[in-house]
C-alpha cells in the first residue's frame, strides 16, 4: 500500500513536470510566431521604403529632364538643377536594404534576368524602338494576366524561376524602363513640335523681309 502511494506521487510528479513544460514551449510557441508577424511587417516596411526611394530618383530626375526645364532661362535652369541635385544627394542617403533568401538555383535566374535586362538598356541609344519592344515583351512575361502583346516565353521561364521578392523587383524595373522611354518620347515630341512651330512663326517673317 505504502509502495503504491510513492508510485502515485512520482507519476504526479512527473505529470506536473510535463504539462508545465508543454504549457512552456506553447507560450514559447507563440511568441516565436508573433515575433515573426513582427519580421515580415518589418521586411515589407522597409522594402517600402525601398520603392519611394526609386519613386523620388525616378521623379527627380523626370523634372531635370523634362520638356519645361528647356523653356525657361539657364539661370533659372541652373538654380533649379541645383535643388534636384540636392534632393537628389538627400534621397541617396537614405539606405535600406532587404535581402532575400535565395537557393543557387534562384541565384542563378537573378543573374540570368538581370543581365538579360542589361543588354536591352544598353541597346537604348541604339535603336530606342526596338530596345522598347523588347522591354514590352519581357514585361508582359512578368504579367500574372494575358498580356496584350508578345511575351518573352525564354525570360518568363528565367523569371519563373527566381525567388518571389526578385519577381516582383524585376517586374517594377522593367515598368521604370518603360515610363522613361515614354517620358522620353514625349519630350523628342514636344521638342520637334516646338522647333515646327518656331520655324513656321519664322516663315511669314522672312518672306515680309523678301
């Protein structure tokens, strides 16, 4: 009887110790997953932060170059070009960087994908309309959805297999390049419509003069 007695309160015992170490590790538990709430918050502010950061160097340097700061005087020109430069300087101090977590695999298709992207900006001077055809296609096979126009099938395959966080970035270059391009035509546009103006107020003038 007295024998029994002890085994009961060893088991109670080691029934305590358990239940209080599994109550334990659920509290442990459930800290871990809250903290990771916190990480992937964390990663997706300061990737964020990342983008405006590209957003405000693509707009200021949209102004420095656009149709409006090539009819106003060089001093205003020049003073204004000092303010961008600023901001300029101010945005780029601005550092944040989120890395991902890559396999050698999806390492690779970066690689492959960036350097792809390289050869079109580099064939800009070149032939704008053929580097923007090219953009198009590799963008549309960045595209979730059926793109209007032709899709790149070898660089979707190359896209396909990178990490998700690197899907998305070279989904937003791509769509960079292609704003500046446009932005760019508008103002060769502008430009040559301006000139055609210029040289037809010109014409009365010069054929009063004859």
């Amino acid at each position: 009887m007295a024998q029994a007695k002890i085994h009961a309160k060893a088991n109670e015992g080691r029934f305590c110790r358990s239940s209080s170490m599994a109550d334990r590790s659920g509290r442990l538990l459930e800290s871990l997953d809250q903290l990771e709430l916190r990480v992937e918050a964390l990663r997706e502010a300061a990737t964020a932060v990342e983008q405006e950061k590209e957003v405000l160097l693509e707009m200021i340097h949209s102004i420095q170059n656009s149709q409006d700061m090539r009819q106003i005087s060089d001093g205003e020109r020049e003073e204004l070009n000092l303010t961008a430069n600023r901001l300029m300087g101010r945005t780029l101090t601005v550092e944040v960087s989120v890395e991902t977590i890559r396999s050698p695999q999806q390492q690779e298709s970066l690689r492959l994908a960036t350097r792809i992207i390289d050869e079109v900006v580099s064939k800009f001077l070149d032939d704008l309309g053929s580097a923007r055809s090219h953009l198009v296609s590799l963008y549309g096979a960045c595209s979730s959805e059926v793109p209007p126009g032709p899709v790149d099938q070898k660089f979707q395959s190359i896209v396909i297999g990178c990490a998700l966080e690197d899907q998305k970035k070279i989904k937003r270059r791509l769509e960079t390049l292609l704003r500046n391009i446009e932005n760019s035509d508008k103002s060769i546009k502008l430009l040559e419509h301006s000139k055609g103006a210029g040289s037809k107020m010109l014409q009365p003038s010069e054929e009063k003069f004859n």
